[in-house]
C-alpha cells in the first residue's frame, strides 16, 4: 500500500530535522540576542512547510497537521512555532476566500487583549480601518520580521474587520523576545495609514475557527515539547547511577516519568480525535471540541515538562542539557493565542 502525503511529508520532515535543525538547536535558542546560524524562514521556505495549502487536501487536514506540528516540536519547538504561525495565516486566507489578498508569508496580527474581547458576540478591535486605509500597532508579532503580508484584525464603522496589507507598507519594530519561543522571529508592527489591500468581515464564527486552529497547533506543539522532555528525561535516567543502579529503576523516578508519558499521548490523541470531522471552517461544533481538547492537553505538556526537569535534577535547570527550554517552550504554547483563563471565558460565553 503506498504511503499517506502526510506519512511521506512526515519522513521528508524528519530528515531535514535531524540533518538541518538539531545540530544548531543551541545556537539557534540564542535569538534574537545572537545572529541566526542558518536562515530558518527560507530554509522551511524551501521545504514547502510555509506554503503547504497547495498539498494533497489530506496531508492539510487539521488532525493532520496537528500529527505533523507535534513531530516538528518533538526536534525544536521554535521550529515548530514559526509553521504553526505560518499555517494560521495561512488558514486566514483560505478562510475568507478573498482572491485580492496577496501572496506570500502571512502573519496574522492578534494579540491585544482588546482584539480577543468580544462585546455583544462581537469582536472588539483597536487598531482602526479608515478609508482602506490601517492604523495602529500590534505587539509581537510572530513572523513579522520576515512576513510579507499581514493580516490585521481592526475596526471600521464599530465592526471589527481583517484587513491585509504587503509588509512593504508595513514599518517592523525591533524584534521582542516576549514569546518565550527566541528563534521564532516576533516584532512590534507599526501601521500608519498603511493600504488595505483586501478588507474581510470578521465575526465570531470567523474568530472563533482561527483560534481553534491557532489552539490546536500549538497545543500539538506543547505536548511534542513534553514528549521530546520525557524522553530526554528517560534517556537520562538510564545512564545515571546512584546507590549501584540506575535511577531509572527507583519506583520515584518511574512515577514521574511513566504516568507523564501516558497523559501527553492521551492529550495528543484527544486534541487528534477533536480537530477531526471539520465540516466547514466556520463549524462552531468543531471549534468547541478542538478548543475544549487544548486546554487538559497543556496542563499535560507543562507538568510533563516540569516533572521531566525533576528527573535529571540540577542538570534540569543547566543550557546545556537543553531540558530548561522545553519546559520554558512549553509553558509558552500553552499560553498561544491566549491563556488558559481566557479562553475557558471565551467558550463559556461565545462558543454556542
């Protein structure tokens, strides 16, 4: 039986993670305070993981790519993080079928708490769209050093709207470490007056399937983090020796690790189970699942992440051994697009 496009995008994904990514995982932790070893954006670029609508419908699926974020995460969450961003653009624009929207990288701006509200089963926006034209600012953006347009939620007439505009209208801060995710390129984007070259309608149900999708991958990408975690956990405690064995074999350790591993496979496979079955984009039922799905499947990867930090003692908390950052990268998905808190509101009140 010939394989699956997601089985072969999964292999080909595989080796360019072993070959091209881990062996610079430590350099590449070091952004934005350090130059960049290899150009990550282009590099995914080529790869086509920035661009994958264009595949086979099956490998595009959400079940899908939560399967392949996962995998991505599992090598470097950062990794993952910059295709779970591209791909949520690039869900903004399937979305709402606008044959005006431009090509390229797409890094969708949403990250204000006034965009997240929502007043009388509306979104609530600050940035302005007046006469075609936006302004206003979005704080770390993810992609916005190198996005070539932007999708931007904001206000017209008290209607909240998702206008696109080239990055070349665009005026890019500095980039911010705020993201926790250091080698995911983020910035401050600064709109004066910029031409909307496409303006959507967004509604809740528009609102609501981004942030499925948004909350899905990333999600999927904490709990590859933990995996990854646990099993850097495992390694380690087979190695190391104490009282004559290896303290892989102590009931303490297994109970950290055994009952961690069953939680983070169970969450992905919830979060799978859930992102299945998406009958339309706009589908509220679909969204309530998979959202619903992410918020066990984060507590799952950050006590798994914390617990694998245990394991392997001072080391845990050492650069060296890379564990710090993936409870650090995992505490940061989980809080992507928004924290725990808010979101439950979010369901309880908008998701019918």
């Amino acid at each position: 039986m010939p394989a699956a496009p997601n089985d072969l995008l999964l292999e080909t994904v595989e080796r360019f993670l072993r070959t091209e990514i881990d062996p610079h995982a430590a350099e590449l932790d070091l952004q934005p305070a350090k130059a960049p070893p290899v150009d990550l954006v282009a590099m995914l670029n080529d790869l086509g993981l920035l661009g994958l609508s264009a595949m086979d419908e099956r490998a595009t699926r959400p079940e899908s790519l939560a399967r392949l974020v996962f995998a991505i995460a599992r090598h470097d969450a950062s990794v993952a993080a910059v295709v779970l961003h591209a791909l949520v653009g690039d869900f903004a624009r399937r979305l709402v079928h606008d044959a005006a929207i431009p090509e390229g990288l797409a890094a969708f701006a949403l990250h204000e708490l006034g965009d997240i509200a929502l007043e009388e089963g509306k979104p609530r926006c600050q940035t302005a769209l007046r006469d075609g034209r936006v302004t206003g600012k979005k704080r770390a953006v993810a992609l916005g050093p190198c996005a070539r347009v932007f999708a931007i939620a904001c206000a017209k007439d008290g209607e909240a709207r998702l206008a696109w505009t080239t990055a070349s209208r665009v005026a890019v801060g500095p980039p911010l470490g705020l993201l926790g995710l250091r080698a995911l390129p983020v910035a401050d984007v600064e709109l004066d007056g910029c031409p909307a070259k496409a303006v959507s309608p967004l509604g809740a149900a528009e609102l609501t399937a981004l942030l499925a999708t948004w909350g899905l991958l990333s999600a999927s990408a904490a709990c590859g983090t933990a995996s990854a975690a646990l099993a850097a956990a495992r390694s380690y405690s087979a190695d190391r020796r104490q009282g004559g064995r290896a303290i892989a074999d102590y009931d303490a350790v297994k109970l950290l690790l055994a009952p961690n591993e069953a939680a983070v496979d169970s969450a992905q496979a919830g979060l799978e189970s859930a992102a299945t079955g998406q009958a339309d984009d706009r589908d509220s039922a679909w969204a309530r699942r998979v959202l619903a799905a992410r918020l066990p499947a984060t507590r799952a990867a950050v006590q798994a992440t914390l617990d694998a930090v245990q394991v392997m003692g001072g080391y845990g908390y050492m650069r060296d051994y890379g564990q710090e950052k993936r409870f650090r990268d995992a505490v940061t998905l989980s809080l992507c697009p928004m924290d725990g808190q808010r979101l439950a509101l979010f369901l309880a009140h908008h998701v019918a």
